[in-house]
C-alpha cells in the first residue's frame, strides 16, 4: 500500500543554530583624506584598494591582526600565495603562527556565513599559513557546514564527523547536520544513530522530532512513530505538522484506519496524505464515507481515482465515467483506467465505446477481460478494419472466428460498394490470419485487385488477377470472374499482348453474360469494342468492322464502334467512308468524348482528299466553339496551312500569330513558330520578322547568326538572288560582328559561281586582303587572266605578290606578258619561267607565242647564248622536247636551215628520248621536204624506220605515212 502514498520530506536548516555574530573592528583608511575605510574597501570588494590602504598604515598589534584579515579576505580569492607572502615578509609585520591562526580562525567565524570563503579553501590557506593542528580541526566544522550548504553531502559527513570525534564543541551540531546528510543521502539508520547521540541544546531538539519520526517511518519503524511521537503532534515544536502526518500514515500501515483519519483534516481532501485513506475506506467497503469526505472538486489525480472508484461502486455509472475520462493522460494507470471504463460502459450497454476501450487492454495485464467485453459486443463492430484488430485477439476461439470471418466479408463487400479500400484490404488480410478454409479472401482480393488496376496500381494487379483466374478461385462468382478476365485482358491489350488479350475477352463475354448485375452488364457490351480495338492492332479489319457492329446493336458504346470504324476505314484507305462515319458520330453523339477529336480527323482527311472549303469549315467550327484547347489550337494551324496554300500569307501569319499570343502548349507555339518561319523566309523578303521569330525558337542564336543561316538555306535552295541580298544586310547592318567574313567569303563565293566577275572583283577589293586568302587570290587572278583577258591587271596583281608563285601563276604571268608585248620582262623573268613547275606544254606555248609575236631568231638565239644566264641555255638545249619546240618554231619562220641545224646538232640529246627523237626526225624530215632536199627528207624517215630503239607506234605509222607519201 506504501506505492499509493506521497510523501515528500522538508528540510529545515537554520542558519541561527551556530549563533555566530559578525563583530569584525572598522579598519581606518590610510589615505589622507580618509573618505574611504578597509571595511568600505571590502564591502565593495575593491581588493587593490585595500592592500594599497594596508601598505600606508601603521598600525597597533591588534590592529595588524584585523588589518591581516582584510587582507586575507581581499586576496583570498585572487592571489593567495603572494597574501601569505606578503604577511610573512612584510617588515611591521611582526606576527608569529599563533597571531595568524587567531586572525584566520577569527575571519572563519565572521565570513564564512556570509559566503565569502569557501570550506575547501578555508583548510588549504589553513594549512599554508602553519595553523597548528588542533586548531586546524577546529575549521573542520566550518568545512562541512560550507560543504552541506552545497549539498555537497559526502564531503560534509566526512568534516562533520573529524568534529565529532575530537568532541569539538561543536559536537552537538556536526551531530545534527551529519545525521541530515546521511538521511538524505538514503542512509536512514546511520542517519538516527547520529540524532540519538545529539545531547542536550535547546535549539536543536525543536528540530529533531521532524527527523527522529522521518527516519523511524522510513525504516518501517511504524509502532515506535506512534509510541513515541503521536502524543507530541500538538506541542509547538519545528515541522510538527509533518510529523503529524507522518504518524497518521503509520497508523495506516498498522491498518488502523479510524486513527489515521483522526489525525487527518478531513475537511481538506487536498492534503497528499489523504489518497491512502481514501483508499483504505473503499478497500474496507465504506465508500459512502469517502464521496462525504470527497465533495470538493479540487482534488488530485489519486483522490479522483478513488473517487469515480466509489460512484462506480454505488451505481452512479455516469459520474463514474465522468471522472475516469478525466483521468484521461494523467499519472495514474491508464490500464488501470481503461478497465474500469470498459466495465462501465459494458454495463452501460454502450457496445461502441465499450468495445473501443477493451481493445486498448488486449495487450495488457487485462487481456482477458477485454476479449470477454469483446465478444459481448461482437454483433455491433461495424467497421472490418475494427474486425481484422479483435480477429487476432479472438484467433483461439473458434465460434467467435465463424461470426467474424462472415462479418469481415460482408463489411468488406460493403467497403467494396463504398470503395473504402483501405477497409478491404483490412478485411481481407484478416480473413488469411484466421486460416479458416474460405473463398472469402479471394472474392475481395478480386475486387481489389480491379481498384487497383483502375488506379495504376497494374504489377500488383496484373499478378493478383493472373493468380486467380489460373488457380480458378473465383468459381463461385461467374458474374466477378468475367469481370477479373475484362480487365486483365484489358491490360494485356495496353501491354500489347493482343492475342493474350483476345482470349480472355472472349472468356469474359461468356461469363459475363450470366451476371445480372448492371455493372456487369455494362462490361459485357463493351468486350466488342475491347474485341474490336484487338482486331485493329492484329490488322484484321474485317473481324474489326464485325465487332464493332455489334456494339451497334447493344447500343452502348456506339461512340467508340463509330471512331474504331472509322479508324478502320481509314487503314483500308477509304477516306469518304471515314468521313461519313465521323460526321455520323460528331452529329448523332455532339456530347461524346470523341466527337472533338472525331469533326478534327473528319476535317484532316477532308483536307487529304482536296476539300479544301469543307475543312476549312471544320478547322474554323473547332477553333471558334470547340473546349478542348489542344484541338482547338491544332485547326487554327491547320487553318494557316491552307491559307498558305491558298497564297494567302497574310491570313495564314493571322492565324499562327494567334497562336502565340494565346497558347501555353509548347507543342503548338513551336508549330505556329515555325510555320511563320517558312513564310518570312519563303514568301517574304522582311527579314526583319525573319529573325524575329527564329530568335523566339533558337533563343541562343544571335541575329547576324541567323542572317548568316537564312543566306547559307537560299544558297542550298539554289536561291542565289536571295542569298545574296540578305548576306549584303548581314554585311551592312553587322560590320564587325562574329559573321562578317564568313558572310563576304559567301557572297564573293556566289558571285564567282554566277561569273559575277566584275562585281566579285569589286567585292574581293573592298573586303579582302589578298595577302591573307591565297584562294582568293587565285580566283582572282583566274578572273582577270582568263575571264576578264585584263593581262595588264593580272601583271600588276602578280607583281604586288598577291597570287603565289607556282607553276600557273608563272605561266600566267609569262603569258600575259607576251600578249601585253612586254618582252624584255619576259627576257628578264625567263630563268624564273624556266626553272617554274610548270609542265612542257605549257613551256612549248611559250615559245610558240615568243615565236609568234615575231621574236626574231638573233633574239631568241642571244636568249640561248645569253652566259650571263647559263640555266636558260642550258635547260633549252638539253631537254629534248625544248629542241623540238625550238626547231620547229624555226621552221614556222620558215628558217629551215636552223630548224635542221637545231635537230642535227642536239642528236646526242634527242636520242635519250626516243618519242621526242622521232618527233624530232619527222620535223627534220618536213624541213628537208620544204627546203627541197627530198633524198634527204626521204634519208630521214627510212633511218628513223631501220633503228633499233622503241617508238611509239602512233610516231612509227606517222613516219611511215610521210615516207609513203614522199615515194610516190
């Protein structure tokens, strides 16, 4: 009984029982105009003040020893070893131990109380400054006490108990303060052995009945409480109403009740005391006696306890439950509190709230009283997930789990009705916990498994539904089983799996047709349509059509067999057909969910089959009325696309402007975006809106950039003009920005392929340097040379170092100078053409034009026999075909003679290259026949036929068709 009671201890500590006054002499300031004294100093705790007042005194011996205490005082806490020091050394100091113990001892006693030293500190400084041992432990009382002020209780009993042994006269104290230590660290019993040694002191034995009856009743000393302190609870003495209290609790556990409540203020219920009477009346059946003892409403959590405990008692069920619920939360024994309540409202009738707080008490100590209130009630539980909790607590008892099991099936068909899923799965997690052979689970996993489905829960729903229909669970219930088969067979054919699809369908129909219920019903008719979708993927559009007819003939679902229809009219390329079913469906079903989407594929395939006006009508009534947005977007721009046909492009840029400042579909704004695209760039020559609308879809492009990609489109459309005019805006209006070399490479590169040549040389000057684009460059010497025949110009070019000096730049230049007459500078630069790259026949076309403009044979001879020059000589008379070309460029100035002695003299040559030898021969022989030596020219030809070296056989018929020619 002693866990109902509440006892709470007061310590009482009175700092008057040690009768220490503060008698501490006033210490004089030493400063001149004494406004401020040691004492003054100390009370403000200015430490440097009164050591710098200590330095200037000189004072009497019994002032040195108060003036040592405020120093003490002054330094304890801040230099104490340069305090004793300076005690020590200090020449007027003429103290010896004894004085300085006096004065530490003296300071002990008037400061300690006040909080100013600390115990600890007292016996260290003690013993620094030499105190003699006897009088060291008479500080041992002062230490325990500072030590038990901190609650410091170990070090307290251990100073307290030096006191005592040495019988200091201060024994009676460490007695008393040593007793409570022990008493309140739990040691009861060393605790009285300390306050029955205490001898007499008035002050003390005030005090000590308090702690003689809290250590008695602590050790269960119950018959010595009240033998020896239940006659003293009326004197005046310290704590005697607590000591009062403390009888009457051991009275209570003597189990006398009547003096126990005696002692008691039975008009307070409020005293702490009082729930262990209150306890003991209802214990002895008196509980009449308490509810009179109890009228107040300020009561605590235990006398309320009691309280609702006694009106249960006598029948007063409503005020019982009342003051239980308020316990509610509280201190006291929720289990406890349960109980009672569960008892109550069972004996109230009130199934629910009985019901509901014996399942609360079905893991606890009143387990068994709660599956007892339980099953009282069982037929009022409506909720099965209430059922699947009280299920696992009734597993063992068989009649209960029948009435469960089919309560849990109709609540969960409920729930099922009423799509309170939650509570399905509950009711059918419960019915597999009860391991009772049933169908009753797979009936409502059924039902859950089509929620789930439905919800997008399909893995776990496709696994549910497949697990059924294969272990053929759902027999009893044809109706739910075609409905599971529906609805699988739908996901397969979401999954593409048709011909798994199919099948189950099929078995679905079967099934479904012998339910009568209207969900059923509606499923049963929209197989066709599900059939018919299988049929359209599978491209069998014959079974297709068929299937969708029958939905016809249902008449549900006739919405969806017209699109299918269509669609299938459609795949069969029967686009009039389509048209008709889908004007069919937007006229007959305006409110069905695909009569939008049915007038705009009716308007596209109009459109394909060129009736332009008749879709137009449609994409306009869609963009003007229809609710679907996205539709409603895509007609406006299918309304551009056929002004844009038409050629109406101001209509067309109407309509997809529309677009943009209306939609928010990214989808359709890139559409409108790019079809004004087209237009700007097609149909309009304002690039301005051009670049415009690519910025808003190429947001990272730059507006010369987009210049620059627009001229390099017409370019590749072959639309050079456009190419043209919209890189000279890109030019002008970004003079230095990243495009513009880029943009006049391109231009001149169109001008050169347009043979724009004065224009492209007009371009190259203003924009290139030559020096910096060697292919230019060449362009334009191919332009001035051989476009233009501006050899002058070219000479000039060539001169400036702007063309390279290869082979066809050298050869140019050498041509162009002999056209402009300007022989000396090919006389000049003829050791540069001569030892060029250029190829032989080039260097015969030289000479054939030197030779033509009439470059006499002492010109060309002082040319060849120029030493001042030895690589042109030399390169000329040992090349064979230079021989050749130089003979008979002789020979064309009809100087024979120095044709054949060109040919006759360089034989040694000419015979290291037997084709240009029998070039060379056949010359020779033309310019004997013209000189009219024709033995010699025959002579000639007949050699050339008899030697023994390899000639090409086009060269051999050539000298064999001369000599023929010759003998006849």
């Amino acid at each position: 009984m002693r866990n109902h009671l509440f006892i709470s201890l007061h310590l009482f500590i009175l700092s008057s029982a040690i009768g220490i006054k503060m008698n501490a002499q006033s210490i004089q300031s030493a400063h001149a105009d004494k406004r401020l004294t040691i004492e003054d100093a100390m009370h403000y705790q200015v430490y440097d003040a009164v050591l710098k007042m200590y330095q200037y005194q000189e004072p009497t011996l019994s002032d040195k020893i108060e003036n040592n205490k405020a120093i003490l005082l002054a330094t304890l806490n801040e230099r104490p070893l340069e305090t004793t020091a300076s005690i020590r050394s200090h020449d007027k100091a003429q103290f010896n131990n004894q004085e300085i113990s006096s004065a530490l001892v003296s300071m002990i006693k008037d400061y300690s109380q006040a909080g100013i030293i600390q115990g600890g500190d007292i016996a260290a400084y003690g013993k620094s400054l030499g105190i003699e041992e006897g009088q060291l432990s008479q500080l041992n009382f002062y230490i325990g006490y500072e030590a038990f002020k901190k609650k410091d209780f170990a070090t307290a009993i251990t100073a307290f108990e030096t006191t005592i042994d040495q019988k200091h006269p201060e024994y009676n104290y460490a007695q008393y303060y040593s007793g409570i230590a022990q008493m309140l660290s739990g040691k009861y019993d060393v605790a009285l052995s300390h306050f029955l040694k205490i001898g007499k002191d008035e002050i003390l034995h005030q005090h000590l009945p308090y702690y003689l009856a809290t250590s008695h009743y602590a050790l269960g000393h119950y018959p010595e409480v009240i033998q020896y302190y239940s006659t003293r609870t009326n004197e005046r003495i310290q704590n005697s109403q607590s000591i009062k209290k403390i009888v009457a609790l051991s009275y209570y556990h003597q189990q006398d009740y009547d003096n126990a409540i005696a002692l008691l203020d039975t008009d307070d219920p409020t005293d702490e005391i009082f729930p262990a009477i209150a306890y003991a009346l209802n214990q002895s059946g008196k509980h009449q006696q308490l509810l009179n003892l109890l009228t107040t409403d300020v009561l605590s959590d235990r006398l309320k306890y009691e309280k609702a405990y006694a009106l249960a008692l006598t029948e007063r069920s409503a005020e019982a439950i009342k003051v239980f619920e308020s316990l509610k939360n509280t201190s006291v024994n929720q289990n406890l509190i349960n109980y009672n309540l569960a008892q109550l409202h069972s004996a109230s009738g009130n199934s629910q709230n009985a019901i509901a707080v014996s399942q609360q008490l079905l893991n606890t100590e009143y387990h068994d009283a709660g599956i007892r209130i339980i099953n009282n009630h069982l037929n009022a539980i409506e909720d099965p997930r209430q059922l699947a909790v009280l299920s696992k607590a009734l597993r063992d008892n068989p009649q209960s789990q029948q009435v469960i099991l089919k309560k849990i099936y109709n609540k969960g068909l409920k729930a099922v009705n009423n799509k309170n899923w939650d509570a399905v799965t509950a009711a059918i997690n419960e019915i597999q916990l009860l391991s009772i052979p049933t169908e009753y689970d797979e009936l409502l996993s059924a039902h859950l498994a089509i929620y789930q489905l439905k919800n997008g829960q399909t893995a776990q729903a496709k696994s549910k539904l497949s697990e059924l229909i294969a272990n053929n669970s759902l027999s009893s219930d044809t109706g739910l089983l075609g409905a599971c088969q529906y609805y699988l067979g739908y996901l397969h054919f979401q999954e593409e799996n048709v011909d798994r699809a199919l099948g189950l369908f099929s078995n679905a129909k079967m099934n479904l047709q012998q339910s009568t219920l209207p969900q059923h019903e509606q499923l049963s008719d929209d197989i066709y349509n599900r059939m018919g979708d299988c049929y359209v993927i599978q491209n069998d559009l014959e079974n297709a059509e068929r299937a969708y007819s029958y939905s016809f003939q249902n008449n549900r679902g006739v919405d969806h067999a017209l699109y299918q229809k269509a669609l299938v009219a459609e795949l069969r390329g029967k686009l009039y057909d389509q048209v008709i079913l889908l004007q069919e469906l937007y006229d007959d079903y305006p409110h069905s969910e695909y009569a939008v989407s049915a007038k705009y594929k009716a308007a596209k395939s109009l459109f394909n089959l060129g009736k332009y006006q008749k879709a137009e009508e449609l994409y306009r009534d869609l963009a003007n009325h229809t609710v679907d947005r996205d539709i409603q977007e895509k007609s406006i721009i299918q309304l551009g696309l056929i002004n844009v046909n038409a050629g109406d492009f101001a209509q067309a840029e109407q309509y997809y402007q529309r677009i943009l400042h209306t939609s928010t579909n990214d989808e359709n704004r890139m559409s409108a975006q790019n079809a004004l695209k087209e237009i700007y760039r097609d149909y309009n020559t304002d690039t301005e809106a051009y670049v415009a609308i690519t910025k808003e879809i190429e947001t990272d492009k730059s507006p010369e950039q987009i210049l620059y990609e627009l001229s390099r489109t017409h370019l590749d459309n072959g639309e050079n003009d456009k190419a043209l005019s919209v890189l000279d805006e890109l030019i002008q209006d970004h003079p230095n920005g990243n495009y513009k070399n880029q943009a006049v490479k391109s231009k001149i590169d169109i001008l050169y392929k347009l043979a724009a040549w004065d224009e492209y040389l007009l371009s190259v000057n203003k924009h290139i340097d030559l020096n910096e684009a060697p292919d230019i460059a060449t362009k334009v010497g191919v332009i001035l040379y051989e476009k233009n025949k501006d050899y002058q110009s070219y000479i000039a070019y060539a001169n400036q170092g702007y063309f390279d000096h290869e082979a066809s730049t050298v050869y140019r230049k050498a041509i162009a100078q002999i056209e402009t007459d300007q022989h000396e500078l090919i006389q000049k630069d003829l050791s540069t053409l001569c030892n060029a790259m250029i190829d032989d026949t080039q260097k015969s076309e030289i000479i054939q034009k030197l030779t033509t403009h009439q470059i006499s044979t002492r010109q060309w001879d002082q040319i060849l026999d120029n030493r001042s020059n030895i690589e042109i000589s030399r390169y000329i008379q040992l090349t064979p075909k230079e021989i050749y070309a130089h003979s008979l460029a002789l020979m064309n100035l009809n100087k024979l003679e120095e044709s054949i002695d060109k040919i006759t003299s360089n034989y040694d040559l000419l015979i290291t290259d037997s084709a240009w030898l029998a070039k060379s021969i056949i010359l020779l022989s033309d310019a004997y026949y013209l000189k009219g030596d024709k033995n010699d020219a025959i002579a000639a030809l007949e050699g050339l036929l008899s030697a023994e070296i390899e000639i090409p056989q086009s060269l051999i018929l050539q000298a064999e068709k001369r000599l023929n020619s010759l003998n006849l």
